[in-house]
C-alpha cells in the first residue's frame, strides 16, 4: 500500500525587511509581569480545523486563523474561521485558482503579515506585528503570555515527518535532521513549559522541545491582535503601546 500522503506545507524563505519593529524596543521590562514558568493559551479547546492545509500550502493563513480562534475563545464564543474564508485570502495573497489547483505556490511570513494588519481574515484583523528574539527564550516565554501566542515560521528537518513530538534527531542538525530539509512550514505557538512549547498544526496541538524551537525557528513575530485586547480592555502590562503606534504610523 502507498504511503499516507504527507500533509502540506507553505512558507517561503524568510524575507527580511529593515522597516520591520522589533518588540524589545517596545517593552518596559521594569513593568513587565512576572512570566510564568508554564501557560497554555486556548487549553479548553479540543478540536482545531485544518484550515485546508492538508490540500494545499495555506499554512501561512492557517495559523492565522487558528490564532483568530485560540484569541477568540479565551473570552467568548470562539471564532472558527470557515476553510473557504481562509483559501480566498491565501488566494488574494499568493494568486492561488482553487478551480484547477494553480499557482499552490505558498507565501512569505511578512507578505501574510501585512495582508492580515490591513485586509484581514474573515473581518479580523491585527493591529500591528514586531518581531521577535527568537533563540531568547524568556522573550518568546513572554510573548506567548502577554501576546496569546506567537506566529513562527519553521524550516523543518525530514526527521520530523510524522512525529507526535518534534525534537533534534540524536545525530544533529545533519542529513534528514538537516534544516528545511522538508520545508518551511508556520505555525502559532499557543502554550510553553518547562520542556517545550505547543503549536497547531495540521488540525491537533503539535509539542515540540525548546532544542528543536533553537534549532529550527527561522523567524518568530508578536502580533498585537484586536480580537485578544479589545476583550482585554487594555494592552499587556509592560508594552509601550503608544510607541507602537505611533512607530506604525510613521511607517504607514
């Protein structure tokens, strides 16, 4: 019998753009909470969609979307965005014609990015975005506590097909642990502990070790999502959020 077909993938090269914001400029560590040293956002939540991303390379979008739920749930009724409200983005994004399977090309983190803070998916949208140390780990730590999650782009090792937990092969970084040498693949990290932190992917809730995160993490942003503070009331303690804004306005 053939193989189960793998599930789809998506992300482009990390493109880097200089008038990128970076959060540690707008974080006041003097006022910063204290981090817990475990949080999972979304927990009560048992069933997460797949957003199309076992078809085609959508998983830019996905993770948005899963995002938009795991925010969504924490203070009502979650928003579960339907596939087709997904796929049309992905297909405004990257040219994607759902009719004959064309141009499944995938996106770049930053191009979804922008498409989310100024058109939205599914009437959500996002504020802002800054990027993140992503080998600091009391910085992602952080981000995940006060932001409800993180979205991260990965390049992913042939080790990692198929495994419940994803970790550094006992042969390293080299051969089928060699980075992106399945892909680029992005994910929303929604929870952390002591061992390693959970994302969604592919419709479950995906472990992975903080060795493999050093390892394989590419590019890592906090997104300052309406959905999350405007039933917050307020922004994270600790955040310049009038920098932050004044910092988007002069770049837009």
């Amino acid at each position: 019998m053939p193989a189960k077909e793998l599930p789809k993938l998506g992300k482009k090269p990390a493109r880097h753009d200089p008038r990128t914001l970076h959060l540690r400029a707008f974080l006041r560590l003097e006022s910063l909470p204290a981090i817990p040293p475990h949080h999972h956002q979304a927990e009560h939540v048992r069933r997460w969609p797949t957003l199309g991303n076992r078809r085609i390379h959508d998983c830019t979008c996905a993770a948005a979307g899963h995002l938009i739920h795991a925010w969504t749930s924490r203070f009502g009724p979650a928003v579960i965005l339907p596939t087709r409200v997904v796929e049309r983005a992905y297909s405004q994004i990257t040219g994607y014609d759902p009719r004959t399977g064309k141009r499944d090309t995938g996106a770049d983190v930053l191009t979804v990015l922008n498409y989310w803070r100024k058109s939205g998916f599914g009437g959500h949208h996002i504020e802002a975005f800054a990027s993140l140390e992503r080998h600091h780990q009391l910085h992602i730590r952080a981000a995940i506590f006060l932001f409800g999650g993180v979205y991260v782009g990965l390049g992913l090792p042939r080790s990692a097909r198929r495994k419940k937990i994803w970790r550094v092969p006992p042969s390293g970084p080299h051969g089928h642990g060699r980075p992106d040498s399945w892909g680029g693949h992005v994910v929303p990290i929604i929870g952390y502990d002591e061992h390693g932190l959970t994302a969604i992917s592919w419709g479950r809730r995906q472990r992975m070790t903080w060795g493999f995160w050093q390892t394989y993490c590419d590019e890592a942003y906090a997104v300052l999502a309406r959905d999350l503070f405007d039933g917050q009331k307020k922004a994270p303690a600790g955040l310049d959020l009038k920098g932050l804004r004044a910092a988007l306005a002069a770049l837009h």
